[in-house]
C-alpha cells in the first residue's frame, strides 16, 4: 500500500548520489590481542629466522617463490589463433569466473546517475502491514521509464512526508540539501538525506526516545521533553523560513522545529482532537493553518501565543492547501463527509466562498498545480471517481477529468 506521496523539485538532487560506507575498523584493534603462547612464539621465531636466510640470498628467494627451477617442465602451451573463433563468441556476462562485467557496470551506472530531465517520486509503502518503507523512484521523462532508485527502511506505517532543502543540523544554512521529513504512527520525526544511498539510518530525529538505540524495541519509550506522544499525522516545511518545519499530531498539539539545532520552539495545543492537517502559507512565512477531528480550522500567527482565527465545519477535516499566487489569501479544505470548501481568510473562515461535493467517501487528498493557477486535483476512496482534476478559476469548480479505471482509493 502506498499511503504518502511527494514530488522532488527536478534538478535539486545530486547527478551521482553518495553511497553510504561503514566506518573502517580500527587499524589499532590489532593492539589489543592477547599475548602469543609460548609455543607459538617459538615457531614465530623460527618463521622469522627462515625469512632472514631467504633474503640474505635474493637469487634463492626469487627461484623458491616463483618456480623457476620447474619452469621448463610445463606440459601447457598456449596455441595462438587456434580457438580465435571460440575468443570472438566469448561473452564475460555468462563466464562463472566473472562476477561482474563492464557491460553490466555500464548498465548499472547508468541507471545510477540522475539527469536533469528525471523526475523524482518519493513514496511511503507498507507490505503486508509488517514491512514499511520509503521509495526514491526516478521517473525518466524522455523513455517513460519508472524505476525504484534507492529506497529506505522506515519504523512504521508511513503517514505523511515533506520535502526540504535545508541541511538539517548544518551551521551554515544557506547551504542547500535535497532532504525529506517523514511522520509514521511512531512519536517521532525521521529526516532523510535523499542524495546518500544505502543508508542504515536518518540523518537527523526529531523527538523520539531519550536513547536512540531503544529505536525499534518493543516497549514503552521514554520520550524527550518536546516530543510528540502519538503518531505524526501531518508535516510542512516552510519555503520562505528555511529552517522551520511544522508537525501535527494524534497527541492533540502542532509543533513548530527548528532544523539548525533539530530542537521544538512552541508547542500549540489548540485543537480539542487529533490534528489532521497543518500547512505553512506560501507567501506570509508566519501564517500556518491547521485542520483536526475536532472539526475544526484554525490560523495562527506563530509569532503569537493564541490563534488568531477559527472556523467549525460539518466533518473531519482530511486535508489543507493554500491556493497559489494570485489567490495565496485563499484555503482549501476537504472533510470527511466529501466535501471542498474554498475560504478567503480575510473575510474570516464563517462562510465559504464555495463550497463543492467533490466525493461521496471522504477527500483524503487535495493537491495543487502551482504553475497553472486554479487548477487542483482530489484523491478520495470513492470508487466512483477516486481521482478528480478541478478547475477553479473562475469561482465556481468545474470537473475536468474523472479516473475510474481500477485505480484503487487515493490517499
């Protein structure tokens, strides 16, 4: 099952991606071994005499070692040009002796390098309910060729996930990174480094246990101060606030991190229910919108303490985006019950400017086309249509498009 999505920004990930290395053992290890027995530094000794003899007779050592008293006894020879045809049909990808040819390293490279045309897909999966984990797939726009590039082991179920450019723990931030921040039903937030392949563990945590090698036990983890206490459920990164990353909670709270030090700055415990949904606003950095069970919408300026709008809805809210420049004052909100409901935050969330029966199961996914104003898409479990394109330019919603062919429910 596939239950979070997200786009890479084409060009932002390294052309030749670093694989990760284990750090080389100890060259001082050796130090500590015990002392030889008795016996066994007599023979060492012996070893060392016999050493001493060959290279006082260099011409004896050179003979000893490579044979040449027997060379001419040699029964095989080597007939040039007899089996030329057999050589010319040889083929190193099927000769047991060869574990690796240069057609298939070619091959491999290939596959391995990321061009400026490819695009990239991360994808939180779940097999079997046991086995979670998230996928860096590589969409190659010039073949239509998809393929799984490198992947990474998650902890639990993959709820959300959001991409940053921010190298997480970096002193200098102006520095640019290709990163990913992924919430599951665990208390804590795992950031990625897409750009490092093979990698055993995130670059960075935030929350979690006390001490990071509980990670994965099965047993009651003593949580850090600031710390979520229940599954992360939504996740946003803040474009203009390079540093900031926003989290919503079962636990009831949104959080606001800074990714320099990797630390909680505010904790906000307004919802009366799991939040659901949290998002930055694209063009007032201070501006966060959060949705819960509760049924609830909330503005906040996080400069402040309190929120500073609010408005109650018919359902559960699902999901929120902010409509793109020209309309960046404008919210969209899907809930439970299938609806899409459009407000403009300056005349207050009261009464929408629309309000649209987009799915009759609830709208799990609301996504928008940044480069083409007024266009969106809606994902829900409706088997009728659980993938709808919208046009909302022109105030009222118009359906473009309904995908109905065995496409499965859109999370």
């Amino acid at each position: 099952m596939i239950s979070t999505v997200c786009w890479v920004g084409r060009g932002v990930a390294k052309g030749t991606p670093i694989k990760f290395m284990e750090a080389p053992e100890d060259e001082n290890d050796d130090e500590t071994a015990p002392a030889p027995t008795e016996g066994e530094a007599t023979e060492e000794k012996m070893e060392e005499s016999s050493s001493s003899q060959e290279d006082s007779d260099p011409e004896a050592d050179v003979n000893t070692r490579y044979k040449l008293d027997d060379y001419d006894d040699e029964e095989e020879t080597v007939q040039f040009g007899e089996d030329m045809e057999t050589l010319l049909k040889y083929d190193p990808r099927k000769d047991p002796h060869v574990k690796s040819s240069t057609i298939e390293t070619m091959n491999d490279m290939d596959d391995f390098l990321i061009r400026d045309t490819d695009l990239m897909i991360l994808t939180g999966v779940t097999e079997d309910e046991e086995i979670s984990h998230l996928d860096v797939y590589i969409f190659e726009s010039v073949s239509e060729n998809a393929y799984v590039h490198h992947d990474y082991l998650l902890p639990a179920f993959p709820l959300c996930m959001a991409w940053l450019d921010y190298p997480v723990g970096a002193e200098n931030g102006e520095q640019k990174a290709n990163m990913v921040a992924v919430g599951t039903f665990e208390p804590y937030i795992e950031i990625w480094d897409l750009d490092i392949v093979d990698c055993p563990s995130p670059a960075a945590i935030l929350g979690g246990p006390e001490d990071l090698e509980e990670l994965g036990m099965k047993k009651k983890l003593k949580l850090t101060k600031d710390s979520h206490k229940d599954s992360v459920l939504g996740l946003s990164w803040n474009r203009n606030q390079r540093n900031a990353l926003a989290s919503a909670s079962a636990d009831h709270t949104v959080k606001i991190w800074d990714l320099q030090s990797a630390t909680c700055l505010k904790t906000f415990s307004h919802h009366k229910d799991k939040v659901q949904a949290v998002q930055w606003n694209p063009c007032e950095a201070p501006l966060l919108a959060t949705g819960g069970f509760d049924s609830r919408i909330h503005i906040l300026d996080v400069r402040t303490e309190g929120t500073t709008m609010c408005g109650a809805l018919s359902a559960d809210v699902e999901c929120i985006q902010w409509v793109p420049s020209p309309y960046h004052n404008c919210i969209l909100v899907s809930t439970e019950d299938g609806l899409l409901q459009c407000f403009d935050i300056m005349k207050g969330l009261d009464q929408p400017l629309w309000k649209l029966h987009a799915h009759s199961k609830p709208v799990h996914a609301v996504a928008v086309n940044e480069r083409m104003p007024g266009l969106i898409a809606t994902g829900s479990v409706d088997p009728d249509g659980p993938l709808k394109v919208w046009d909302i330019s022109k105030g009222s919603p118009v359906c473009l498009a309904s995908n109905t062919n065995d496409l499965g429910p859109v999370f």
